[in-house]
C-alpha cells in the first residue's frame, strides 16, 4: 500500500526575502554553466547554492560543494532567512505555460511519499540510472539530510477525485504566485487541512505511483535509507518505526489531468561503428 504523508515544510521567509523570484531556479539538471552564474548573481540565498553548487580546484573531503550547501543550509536556517512550517501539511503546486500556443494549467500536491524497493510495492519506474548522478544527489542528501528538489511522480485518477480536492483549496489565497523570465507561473498553497490531507491519502493509498523525474534522486534516498537502517539497526535487527529517511519528497499530480502534456525526449548516439551503426530507415518499419 502506498503512504503519503504531510511535513513541515521549510520556505523562504516573505518578511526577509522579499522577491522569491530571486531566490528559485528551474530543476537542477537543466541548469547550464551559463544559468547557474546568473543564479549566483541574482540573489546570495538564491537555492542554486545548495542544489547546484559550484567546485573549486582546491576542493577536499572537509570543504567541497556539499560541504557548502549544508553551510548555507544551516546559515539561512540561523538567520531564519529560511523558516520550517509549524503545523504538517501538503503543498499545491500550479504550474501555467504555454505549449504549441496554447495556454495549460497542470496541477499537482508536494507531499512525503514512504520509500519502496522497486519491485516489491506500488512504485515503479520507467527508466534506467547512471552510477555518477545517483552518486551526486546521495552525497548532497547525506551532508544536508534535506530534500530540496521534489520528485515527479504519476498517479491514475480518472475521477479526478484528488483533483477537486486540491481545487476547493485553490480557492484561497496562494502562498506564493510568481512568473519565471520565460513566462510561465507558478503558484504555491499551503494545506493543512486534515480533513483534506486525510480524504487525498486514502485515495492515493489504493494507486500505484509511477516516477516520471527524478530516478536518481529517487534512488539518492533508497541508498540513504538503507545506510540509516544499517547505522541505528543493523542487518537482522529489529527496525524502529518510520524514521524521516523513510520518505521522500514527491511531486504527484494525476496523469488523467487537464493541463498534463507529454513531449518526446530526444536522444543523441555518438561513436556507433560505421558499418556496425548502419541500419536502412525501411527496416525500421519492418
């Protein structure tokens, strides 16, 4: 059975960062060279600190980019540039963009989602990882112990009974509501609300969830959980009850939404052998 569960989120505080504009970046695998100096010079709490951090050649063990990450992750936590939400809560996420010329709205929850093996419960994925991403998001998650990016993930419901639950709180007033340089919008609720918190677990507690982005990371954190257990439990002992690396942040949203859109994800092969690579274009159709 899938479990979800709310948490106290940590957000950027209004009353000390004024422009949350200035403070966020797209997902961290999509951030060129480029990008990330611009992020730095945007704001010195921009988020690209910590997710995308930057080496230097007199890097070590004791001071490298993780080691830093957590620093500002402690520092702004101290200056309460960054404050955690008292009460446990799931977060509405909308997202507005233009695609073919057309304007989408896609809609989904940020919650805690309880850690499966793949293979062994109701979380699947749909693509293999590579040893050297797995191995960059593990060491950031094992030097801060935060999530800061949610993974994306799929549910089937064509009822879309979630979704009208997420609407009836999209009523309100959003937390955040801002427009990226390249016009898309994104708008941020708080719910905690646990007559809602309650009626959207049960209904994903039946689903299967299927990992749309962020495998690696996803990964990241089965390999944590497990070097945790080792470390309080060891092999063959008795584990205690759920522990905070147990779960990890997720993005759902339902794959029968209104504003989902799917694109292709091209693909470039270098180095194929002249002869061996060649293949006529009519066998393909074969």
């Amino acid at each position: 059975m899938v479990e979800i569960i709310p948490f106290n989120g940590i957000l950027y505080n209004r009353e000390k960062v004024s422009d949350i504009k200035a403070v966020t970046t797209p997902p961290y695998d999509v951030i060129s060279a480029e990008a990330r100096e611009e992020y730095y010079r945007k704001h010195e709490c921009n988020i690209i600190r910590i997710i995308l951090g930057k080496d230097f050649p007199d890097d070590d063990k004791q001071n490298n980019r993780y080691t830093r990450a957590a620093a500002f992750f402690q520092k702004w936590m101290g200056e309460e540039l960054l404050v955690q939400d008292r009460e446990p809560s799931i977060y509405i996420y909308e997202h507005k963009f233009l695609h073919n010329g057309k304007h989408k709205s896609r809609t989904g929850f940020i919650a805690l989602l309880k850690l499966e093996d793949f293979g062994k419960g109701g979380v699947f994925p749909h693509e293999d990882t590579l040893s050297k991403p797995k191995e960059d998001r593990l060491e950031l998650l094992r030097v801060c112990r935060a999530n800061f990016s949610p993974i994306f993930t799929l549910y089937s419901d064509p009822k879309r009974v979630v979704d009208k639950l997420i609407e009836r709180e999209m009523r309100k007033k959003p937390t955040i509501d801002i427009s990226s340089d390249d016009g898309q919008r994104h708008k941020f609720w708080s719910v905690s609300s646990q007559d809602t918190i309650k009626k959207i677990r049960a209904v994903l507690s039946k689903k299967e969830i299927y990992i749309a982005d962020g495998h690696h990371r996803y990964k990241a954190a089965l390999s944590f959980r497990n070097e945790m257990r080792e470390k309080y439990g060891g092999e063959g002992m008795p584990q205690p009850r759920p522990q905070p690396y147990d779960y990890v942040m997720v993005y759902m949203t339902n794959m029968h939404g209104r504003g989902l859109t799917l694109r292709p994800a091209h693909r470039l092969i270098r180095k194929l052998p002249d002869a061996a690579g060649a293949i006529k274009l009519d066998e393909i159709s074969k």
